[in-house]
C-alpha cells in the first residue's frame, strides 16, 4: 500500500471513532425521578475568584422539562464522578444543567463554591467570568465513592455582542 492509502484510511477510521463518539446515547431518562430533590449549597468564596457560578434550583421544573430546556447544555455526573460529557465549550453567562445520575450525593465545585447535589437531582449553574476569554473553568466532583478534579472543564467563550 503506498502511503497515501494508508493516510486516507487512517482519516477514515479517525473519522468514523469521532461520530461513534459524538452520537452515542448520553443516558436515557427511563426510569428516572421525574421531580428530583435539588440542593444547591454554596459555600463562602474568598474574593478574588476568576469565575462565578450562579446556583438556579428549579424545583417548579420537573426533570423531564429541564432535559428539554437543557438539552444542549446538560452535563451528566456518573457513579464514579466522570462528567459526560467532560468538555464543553459555552458563550459567557450560559446556563448549565448538573445532572447526577448516580444514587449517590455528589459535592460539585465551581470556583471555589460547593454545590451538593441529592442522587438522581440536578441544579443548573450560570458558567460566567469577568476575566479575559477564552477561559478555562474546572468543576471537581466528589462523592461518597469517588473525587474527580476538573471532571468538567468548560471553555467559556466571548459572545459577539461583548466584542473581543
């Protein structure tokens, strides 16, 4: 095979793994709680912090009706504290959906702010900053299980209408 054929296949493959990936089921909501008990915690942060991460707890919104608004912002929480997905790039002031899917309780912390999240719940965050974008925000997952630094990073990014 010349390499030019090997290079062409290899482009194949590479490409059919990426939609493998990208398409596969990101959890089903069968089964589920539909109203989940939210709890969102914050503690003190310390001035300074280079992000915020607004609590919005929807307990009005039942579950089903959150994965509809959230669809392309949902991030889920496993049993062993993996995000998935674990990178996500947002506009500045994007809304989030934490979703735990686990029976467990999960510890998400934002900037330095914790949120406690019940098994099966879900509380939706503002992925917001006043530093200079691009940036890069971690949210470390800990559970009774597990702890997980940066499961989920978010690459926020400006909008338009902020300039750049």
């Amino acid at each position: 095979m010349s390499k030019k054929t090997i290079l062409w296949a290899v482009i194949i493959v590479l490409a059919v793994v990426l939609v493998w990936i990208l398409s596969r089921d990101q959890g089903s909501i069968v089964g589920s709680i539909i109203n989940p008990t939210v709890s969102a915690t914050p503690s003190t942060t310390p001035p300074g912090q280079p992000a915020k991460a607004t609590p919005k707890a929807t307990p009005n919104m039942s579950y089903v009706q959150a994965v509809a608004t959230y669809k392309d912002t949902r991030v889920q929480f496993n049993d062993t504290c993996h995000a998935i997905p674990g990178q996500i790039v947002l506009k500045n002031g994007t809304k989030v959906m934490l979703d735990n899917r686990s029976a467990d309780a999960k510890t998400l912390t934002v900037a330095g702010k914790k949120y406690t999240v019940a098994g099966y719940g879900w509380t939706v965050i503002t992925a917001t900053t006043d530093k200079s974008l691009p940036f890069v925000l971690g949210i470390n997952c800990q559970s009774a299980k597990s702890s997980v630094g940066n499961a989920l990073t978010i690459n926020i990014q400006a909008k338009i209408s902020d300039g750049l």
